[in-house]
C-alpha cells in the first residue's frame, strides 16, 4: 500500500533522511515512534505529498504523492500535531469538507463524535484544543480514506480521551485501510497498534510486529541479580528492576512498549540479536 525507497530528504543543510526504506500495508495501524525532532513527522508528510524528496520514491496506492492527483488525495488524510480549524459549526465542517472524500459517512462522525463527548452544535473556536483534536480525528476516520496518518494524536488529550481515542481507534481499523500514528508518547499505543517502528536520527532502528516482539522478548519485573545481569536490557525501579530477557519459550506475554523503545535506542544490538536467531 506504501513503499518508500531510498529516501532522502534536507531541510536545507539539515540532512533528514539518507536512503530510508519502509513498507506498509493494509489492514495494519503501525506505531512509528521516536523521539521529537527525529523525522517522524517529515517522513508522514512526505507520505500525505505536503513535503518532497530529494531522491528516492514514494508509492502510495500506486500514485506519487507529491503529484497530488485528486484520485491520490481522497485516499489519504492527515491529522497533523498543529492545525487550524475554521470558526463554523460542526455541521458545517461535514457540508464542506466531507465532498472531497467520496466515502465520507455522515453516521460514522456523528458516532465518534457522541463517543468523544463533543457537543455537536458548538462552533469550533468554542472548543479546547483537545476536542478541536478530537473533531479533526473524528473527521479523519468518517473519511473512510485508505491511508491514515496521525501526527501526535494523543497530545493535548486527557487520561480520558486517550482511553476514547484507543477505543474509537481499535474499532475502525478493517483489511483495506492502513494507519499509521507517531508518537513519542508510547504507552498511549501499547494496546492499540499491531507493528512497531522506531526512527531515531533519520534511521530506522527496529521494525517488527508486536506479535514477534512477544515471541521473542519477555518483559518481566527480576529481583534475580543474575537475571539482571543476562538482561538485554534492564533498569531500576522502586520494585526491583524492570527487565528484558529473551523469551525462551516462545509463549506470547505481556508488552512494554515503553522499556523496549529505551532498549532499542540505548541497547540496539542486543535487541537485534535476538531477533536474528
């Protein structure tokens, strides 16, 4: 559904990207995680066609997205970290918005919008940025666009909202669309997305199915200083220390998505060695 290759991008001479590759496909929402400033938002808006490379290709769907052709621009939607919403009520957002995405559906915003709790006949200058936010997501998923393409979703929610947007999310994902959501706030996606990659510095460090991670990492809490010791990766906390150990067994357990990203940044090889064996 999405292939980048050998992508290069600048930002005059600050250098982004030098010959990244990625595959994405349908039926999947893929964390893309890292820290802030390390490329994750160029790298979505390279994808939706608002930014260019300076080598390499984009395929999404079959369209280059930097041609920006209609047929290319009703399949994929953008919910960018900063934005700006008109001063107009919420029905007339759908009235002149929604024409340009052929599958809109009237009834599927009107349900998000109910599960998110906005009042549907506030204007939009009246709302917090968090509801503007959770419009603009609503939007977005009744757009039944193909590619979906989140910039820190999560940020300016609440414990609350996030729970929302985890459950709204979790519901709308189905074979033909692919999402994608960055995010330096991990445990927000810990429940919710199928395949991690991790970009740091322009690089992608790990890219694996969260089914894979499970078979083969076990994250666990040891009070065993020998177990510590054989950790891929560890660290202290106020009950003992918080492990990653090679999962033997090859049962599935449960993820920390959190200690796995601090694992791959600080401890890559070790990572990678065990899924290598």
């Amino acid at each position: 559904m999405i292939k980048v290759q050998n992508l290069h991008f600048s930002y005059r001479k600050k250098k982004v990207f030098s010959g990244l590759d990625l595959q994405l496909q349908a039926g999947h929402i893929y964390g893309l995680l890292g820290k802030n400033g390390t490329g994750k938002s160029t790298l979505l808006r390279n994808i939706a066609g608002l930014l260019f490379p300076d080598q390499g290709s984009i395929d999404v769907l079959g369209h280059q997205p930097g041609k920006r052709k209609p047929a290319f621009l009703q399949e994929v939607f953008l919910v960018p970290e900063e934005f700006h919403l008109s001063n107009i009520p919420l029905h007339h957002l759908v009235k002149y918005q929604s024409p340009f995405y052929p599958r809109f559906s009237v009834e599927q915003f009107n349900k998000y919008i109910a599960e998110f709790e906005i009042p549907s006949d506030n204007k939009l200058a009246d709302m917090s940025y968090g509801q503007k936010k959770k419009v603009l997501i609503s939007f977005g998923l009744a757009s039944n666009a193909s590619v979906l393409l989140m910039d820190e979703p999560t940020n300016g929610l609440d414990i609350i909202s996030k729970s929302q947007f985890r459950k709204v999310m979790a519901g709308a994902l189905d074979d033909n669309k692919c999402m994608v959501i960055s995010t330096h706030q991990v445990k927000d996606l810990e429940s919710l997305i199928d395949r991690v990659t991790i970009i740091d510095e322009g690089r992608i460090l790990f890219d694996q199915t969260i089914e894979a991670i499970s078979r083969r990492l076990q994250f666990s809490v040891s009070f065993d200083p020998e177990e510590v010791k054989q950790a891929i990766y560890s660290e202290a906390s106020l009950r003992g220390h918080s492990v990653i150990l090679k999962n033997e067994g090859g049962e599935e357990g449960r993820l920390d998505l959190e200690l796995l990203y601090k694992a791959i940044v600080l401890n890559r090889e070790q990572v990678q060695k065990a899924f290598a064996a």
